[in-house]
C-alpha cells in the first residue's frame, strides 16, 4: 500500500479524487482500463479509494503496455468476484506501427484462487510458459494466449475440464500434451500458426469440438482419430505440410468446411476430393515426386501457395514454394533458400512518412509491405514481384524497390514487368533478408566506379550531360552517382513569369565518401534551351550550386573557370552538389532558383466531397491531381453527387492534411484515422488520397436539413521542405487549404415519429457475428434499414428467407413499407444469431441485390470495430447473456 501513497502523492489526488475518477471508469461492476494509457494508475487509485466497490468488479481490462502492471497483478487476487479478466498487450505500437507485444511474463500464484474466473485473456504478451495458476482455475471456460511465445503445454492441461475455447495461436507450440484429449467441453480450439509437426491421438476424444483450426503448422499428417469428432463443422488444415490426409473425414456428419489449401497433398482420397466443402487450391495434385536428381528445371514443379485476404503467414521449406497473395505480391523461394521449415509473415501497411523518407523528387508508388521475421538471411535470393501504381504520367524516370534495414532506405536491383493478361505493372527484385520494401520512382540513376586512372559517366538522360574523372582524382575507388532533372522552358516561365528565363537541365552528383577529390573533376552541361555560343552574352548566364537540400543555391559563376562551346558550358570542381545553368537578366538569381525548385517538388491538387446519391449521410473525399480531376468525377458521377471540386492548391508529396466537418456536421471521433476531431490524410500523387465515411448531425433534421460544410486543413510537411513555403497558405487561417458544402436532407417521418418501441416492434439485444469479424448491434441493424427502401423483398431472399415468409411479411405489414423492412431484418437476425458467419452474409445479399452502399456501411461498420484492436485475436464471450454484449460494447 505503500506504493499506492506514493502513487497518490506523485499524481496529486488523495482518496478524495478516486470516488470522481470512478465516475467515469466504475460502472456495472466492469472496469474497462485498457483503452487509457495510464489504466494501471487509475485502477490502484480505484483500489485505493473505493476498494469495497472495486473487489466486486466483475469484468477487469487492463493493458500490459503499461509501467505499473507489476504492481497491479499484485491486487488481482483480492477480486473474488472476477468473471472475465483481459490482461493483453498490443495496445501500443513501435515506429514502424507494429503492435508491441505486452511485459506480461507470469501471474502471481493466489490468481489460481479466483474461483468465479470463466474467461482470461492474455494474448499479446511475453509468456514462455503457461502460468501455473491458470490450472487452478477450475470454472476457466475460455482461455486466449495467442500471440505469445509459448513453447509447449503442461502435461497436465487437461485439468481445466470445463473450458469451451482455447486460442493459442501465434505461439511457438512444437508438441501437444496428451491430456488435451480430457478437455470434454471444449467446442472451439485455434492452434494456428504454430510449429506442430504432428498431433496425439487423443485429439480425437474433443467429441464437442465445432471448429479445429491448425493451419499454419508444420504438420506432414494428420492422426486418423480426428473421425470420432462427430461435432466438427469446420477443419482448418491450410499452410501445412501435409502429403496425406485420412479418408475418414469424408464420414464427419457435420463437417461444412474442410480447408486444406497450399500444402504437399499429391493425392487426396476420391471421398473428400467429390465433397463441395472442400478446398484444395495451392497443392501438387496429380504431380509425380521429383526425384533426388532433380534439376533447376523443377523450379517450374514447386509447390505453389494461394493465400487468401485473411491470411497473413505461410510455410516454407528446403524444397521451396512459389507464393501468390491476395494483393496481387508475388514470392519465389528456390529448393535450398531455408534449410528448415519457416513460418513467414507479412502484412500491408499504410506509408507513414515518419519513417517512409522519400527523397527529393521521388514518388510512392505501392503501399509497404513488411515481411517477417526482420533479418531472417536465406541460403538463396527470393525473389518478390509487388504490384504498384503505373507512372504513365512520369517521363525519364525509373521505377524501384526500396528496402528497409532498421536504420536507412537503399534501393534494390529492380526489374520492371507487365503482367500479359491484367496489364498491370509490378516491380521484380531478388534479397537475401526480409524487412519493409515498397516501390518509388526515383530520377534516373547513373552510377560508375572511379579507380585512380579515372574514368567517364554519361546521363542515360541526357546524354549532353558528362563528367570526366582524371587520373589521379582519388586515391581509393570510391563510386559515384548522376541524377538529372530535365526542366522545360515553359515551366521556368510558368513559375518566374518571365519569357528572358531559360534553365539547363538540374544536375545532381553524389559520392559514398566526404573526402574531396584530389584533382578537378570536369562536368560537362548543355547550355539552356535558345542559348548557343554563338549568342551567347556572359553576363546573363550564371552557374548556381545547390546544397543537397535544395534549400540555398549560390552563384559560383565567378568562382570557376567557365569554357563554352557552341551547345555546352564546361567547369570543372572538386565536391559534389546540385549544378545548374540559369540564363536570365535577373541579379538574385539564388532567390528564384530556390522558388523554382521549390515549385518543381509540388502537385496542383484539387479537393473533392461528394455524397452518395442513396445515402447522403455517406460522404466521398479525395485529393486528386490536377490532370485527374475530370476523369475521377466521371467514374462517380452514377453514384454521386455535390459541389464542384475546389480551386487547385499545391502539395508536396507525403504532406499531411486533415479534413474537419463543421457547421452542424460530425463524425465518429473513435476512428484510428482521426486526431482531434479531424480526418488525417497523407498525400501521395500516384496512390489514392480517398475515404469515404458516414456523418451525423446534432442538429435535430425532422424539421430542417443541415447547411455543413468540410474544410481542408495543412499539417505537417515533409522534411527538408523550406520554411516559407510551408507557411505560404491562403485565407485568415495560415493551415486553411479549402472548404466545400455538406448537406444532409431533412429526415422523411419514419417509424421513429410514431410512439412504442419500434413503431410496436420490441426484439432482444441482438450481437450478430462473430468475435473474428466483429458485431452488428440493434442500433447497427435500424441504420441498415433506413436505407434499404423498396428492395427489401429482393434483399430478404438473397438473405435466405423463404418466398412464404416474405408474402407473410408484406401481408401483416401491408401499406407499411418501415414496417415490412424491419420485419424482414429482424426476423432474419434472430433466425441467424447464433451462426457466426451471419454478417459476411448479409454483406453478401446486398452486393448480390444491387446494394453495394448498404454493403458497404456494414464493412465500414465491420471495420472500425476491428481498428480498435487491429492484428489482435479474436474477441469470444462468456455466456450469451452476458458477455457477448461485452464484446460487443468492447468493439464499438
């Protein structure tokens, strides 16, 4: 208690301040500390303050991110009362956005005396081991471990007799104790993505078992005991290694989905083969084994994998595999690549342009794609092909793919190709390590090795443009690069507004060693466009220097010894820069140089909001270039309506923006996306600047539509970007960008006018899904129904119900269309509550009835429930009248 005093005195607050914070955190007998970064400090305020209140508490989450969880599992033990304990990291992230994992390690050893303890959840953390205590927690009935670092189970594991689900998935489990047989109860078990190479046969005795998913193991069979499981509805088997799977399964009586996709299966027995629930994709069917004398020739025979969006994780071998994802990213791994098996990870990411640094003048072309474990060397180049965005636009530049090392960026040997049938680009290079990689177009990059005798480098660019190395330059081979930048006559007029301006082409030279050279080195650059020698007046014609930034250019015309030709200007230094030739009447030329290039690094952008014609509560922005503005409003046009789009403001690529709903208009402040009340965005020219989103009022609209508005706002620029051109901005406010009309219509009178629950419609709370793909609420279901309209009879069969159930519908709810759609909907959700999968269905009749917006909202809704707790486990609940509602409330 000591500790707690001097937390008391440390924050300020005494007893005094805990009953006020327990206003906020106490409620129901649920204490729901996670989301709070200091949720540890609250709880033993709590405790402190109200510990009569607080040893009642039922339902208990708190984060394992946080510094004090040490001296809060030390008070575990006194809550007698617990139910559900949530004790899982993942709450905070690394730079790279990668969940980190919780300090959790063990439990104190009395936590095996909370006999009401039902469901524990300890996923994300830092356990080796199983805690010993968790065996003594004999009314356990759901237990959550994934994503730890368990190596095995203790042999007595079979002890928690009444447990139901077990998820350890994202484990390091190589084996399984033979008591998991005595877990009678259990209904749902998730060993994925472990490193099990095979299976005790007591598995077979888990005869209340629904769902088995053990992919992503190392599993080469399967034990034929896994027939006695006559409750089994769906078998997960993908990602293995499996080169035979026994008959029996074909006799399951309730088996629904049997997946055993990308492994070794060379013959499957013609019983399971003829079962429509079946998948088969990704296996070596009908092959013959290679044989020990194989050639590289077998590379076109290797095993292929087919991974589908949800998965993020495969297998591989000594004999190699191809890969295909979702995404369209492409992996050869050759025979001999990993001398063992290795589980492999990956995941897409956003670029976050804290840690993605482009360099001038370059542009993101793909989103990044990380793949795991970081570091990991293989004995042979993988290959990977990443989709990217095609720069049709971009001329005399090069596309490549950039990598990671934890420390910096360097590009990869990169091969463009296009795939003959979709047409799209993708971008081939060969690495020995995995990290982050993504694909960028970058200038043109010329590079040379410069012994001592001296050497010559062209610009494949410009060949006007050389430099000569003479002997003696260096002492040591030191390698050099050349990057040019062509610049039109009409672009230096556009921005100077002055027809006498005339530019060479921009000159970059770079070197991998800060020593000078030890002799003159001679460039060569064409002189600017209508200037010859012939012409040519010296005192308008100057050569500037810039810094790498581009941040100062100073004239060195009369530092170096210029020599003319009649095409070509001549100089010769001893370090490397930006070189430039300017020809113009001005005197500062450094000033206008720097708004040049300046300019030259910026995007003409224009905003666009739109409101989907059958929902206007779902509003489309965009930042879109210039030249892309007609074409994109066409392609939306069908579905979408509102204002013109915004005067054209410039941009820098990877500038932050943010989009802020005002007047009347707001949005759900939960979203990961959103930072103070305001959507954040990143622009990047050649990626999709989009999102679409669903907006409320406060405002009452039975009796007046809202007049709102949304407003474009800077945030933070890139770096290196000069400090006057950051703060050059339109309007009294210096971050303001654009603003556009939003209006949401007045509300038709519907059923919610009318007095009764529901217009005399009363139904439970309904939690349709799962805890994988999350839950659609009542309130959820009313926001679905207002848009559905008269439809409804097409949506409900595709939804399953029967042509009588319809008719009977409509008849009792004749001349009432609110009422036949909230019919339809709600006897639909409580026909389907109980089966997981009901959400994906619904999403699906909508697109099959011509609903993609109403599709669309549910995903949406779907989504930002996940965010909360992106790349986390699946959530379950502990009884149906309890705590499904609690995941639900923990989704929201």
């Amino acid at each position: 208690m000591a500790e707690l005093l001097g937390l008391r005195d440390e924050c300020g607050e005494g007893a005094s301040g805990a009953p006020a914070l327990a206003g906020f955190c106490l409620a129901a007998k649920r204490l729901n500390l996670d989301v709070y970064p200091d949720g540890c400090r609250r709880f033993l305020q709590l405790f402190e303050g109200r510990r009569g209140e607080v040893v009642q508490v039922e339902f208990l989450r708190l984060s394992c991110n946080d510094r004090l969880l040490g001296t809060t599992l030390g008070i575990l033990p006194h809550l007698k009362h617990l139910k559900s304990l949530v004790l899982k990291g993942g709450h905070a992230r690394d730079e790279f956005g990668s969940c980190q994992h919780g300090s959790l390690t063990s439990l104190p050893p009395d936590v095996g005396n909370l006999r009401c303890l039902t469901h524990l959840d300890l996923s994300f953390n830092s356990l080796s081991t199983l805690p010993g205590c968790i065996l003594h927690l004999h009314s356990l009935r759901v237990l959550l471990v994934s994503h730890n670092s368990l190596v095995a189970l203790p042999e007595d594991f079979g002890s928690l007799s009444k447990m139901t689900f077990f998820s350890a998935m994202k484990n390091q489990l190589k084996d399984l104790p033979q008591s998991i047989g005595e877990l009678a109860l259990l209904q749902d078990l998730d060993l994925s993505e472990n490193a099990l190479e095979f299976l005790p046969k007591e598995v077979g005795n888990l005869h209340n078992c629904t769902e088995l998913d053990l992919s992503g193991n190392r599993l080469s069979s399967i034990p034929d005991s896994l027939a006695n499981l006559k409750s089994l509805r769906r078998l997960h088997l993908h990602s293995n290694l499996l080169v035979t799977v026994p008959a029996s399964l074909a006799s399951l009586p309730n088996l629904s989905r049997l997946d055993l996709q990308n492994n070794c299966l060379r013959a499957v027995p013609p019983e399971i083969q003829t079962l429509p629930f079946v998948h088969l994709r990704g296996n070596p069917l009908g092959e013959t084994e290679p044989s020990l004398q194989a050639d590289e020739s077998s590379a076109g025979r290797l095993r292929r994998l087919f991974l589908a969006s949800g998965e993020d994780s495969f297998t591989v071998t000594s004999e190699g595999c191809k890969v295909v994802l979702a995404c369209g990213i492409h992996f050869y791994f050759p025979p001999g690549a990993a001398s063992d098996p290795l589980q492999i990870y990956f995941r897409t990411l956003a670029p976050d342009p804290q840690w993605v640094k482009l360099r001038h003048h370059d542009i993101l072309l793909s989103r990044v794609l990380e793949l795991q474990p970081h570091g990991i060397k293989f004995q042979q180049e993988v290959q990977i092909w990443m989709p990217y965005a095609s720069p049709q636009t971009l001329h005399q530049r090069e596309v490549v793919v950039r990598t990671f090392s934890g420390q910096s960026w360097s590009d990869l040997r990169t091969r463009v190709e296009q795939k003959r049938k979709s047409k799209k680009h993708v971008a081939r290079c060969s690495v020995l390590h995995f990290s982050w990689f993504l694909v960028v177009s970058r200038l043109v990059q010329n590079e040379c090795k410069v012994p001592t005798e001296g050497t010559l480098l062209f610009s494949s660019v410009d060949p006007n443009i050389k430099v000569t190395f003479p002997p003696g330059v260096t002492e040591e081979t030191r390698s050099v690069k050349l990057q040019v930048l062509p610049v039109s006559a009409e672009e230096i007029e556009e921005i100077t507004a002055d027809a006498g301006c005339r530019a060479s082409p921009l000159l970059c030279l770079s070197q991998d060693s800060l020593v000078d050279f030890l002799r003159p080195v001679r460039i060569q650059l064409p002189l600017p466009p209508g200037v010859t020698g012939l012409n040519l007046d010296r005192s308008r014609l100057h050569l500037l220097h810039g810094d790498l930034e581009g941040q100062t250019w100073d004239d060195i015309t009369g530092q170096v010894v210029l020599e003319f030709t009649h095409l070509y200007a001549v100089f010769e230094v001893t370090h490397f820069s930006w070189y430039w030739l300017w020809y113009t009447t001005k005197t500062y030329i450094g000033g206008i140089a720097k708004k040049v290039y300046e300019r030259l690094r910026m995007y003409q952008v224009n905003f666009i909001a739109l409101q989907r014609k059958k929902d206007p509560e779902q509003v489309l922005l965009q930042c879109v270039p210039k030249h892309k503005v007609d074409p994109v409003l066409k392609k939306l046009q069908d579905r979408y309506r509102g204002p013109e789009p915004s005067d054209m403001v410039e941009m820098f690529e990877g500038e932050q923006f943010f989009a802020a709903f005002e007047r009347g208009i707001s949005i759900d402040m939960d979203r990961p996306d959103c930072v103070d009340g305001r959507l954040s965005f990143i622009f990047y020219s050649h990626l999709k600047n989009m999102k679409e989103i669903y907006v409320t009022s406060p405002v009452d609209r039975k009796d007046q539509a809202v007049k709102g508005q949304v407003s474009f706002y800077r945030g933070a620029v890139p770096e290196s970007i000069p400090e006057d051109a950051s703060k050059r901005r339109k309007g009294p406010d210096s971050l303001w960008l654009a603003t556009l009309p939003i209006k949401l219509p007045q509300l038709k009178p519907r059923w919610g006018e009318n007095p009764g629950p529901l217009n005399g419609f009363s139904f439970p709370p309904l939690n349709l899904g799962n805890a994988e793909t999350g839950y659609l609420t009542q309130a959820n279901l009313l926001s679905i129904a207002r848009r559905v309209g008269a439809d409804w009879q097409t949506i409900g069969l595709n939804l399953g119900l029967t042509y009588q159930q319809i008719e009977r519908i409509g008849y009792n709810n004749r001349e009432d269309l609110d009422k036949q759609i909230l019919d339809m909907l709600f006897s639909w959700a409580q026909q389907n509550s109980e089966d997981p999968d009901c959400v994906n269905k619904l999403i699906i009749a909508m697109k099959e009835s011509g609903r993609q917006d109403i599709a669309d909202e549910v995903e949406t809704i779907i989504e930002l429930g996940r965010q909360k707790y992106r790349d986390s486990i699946r959530r379950v609940g502990l009884e149906q009248e309890s705590s499904t509602e609690d995941s639900a409330v923990a989704m929201m």
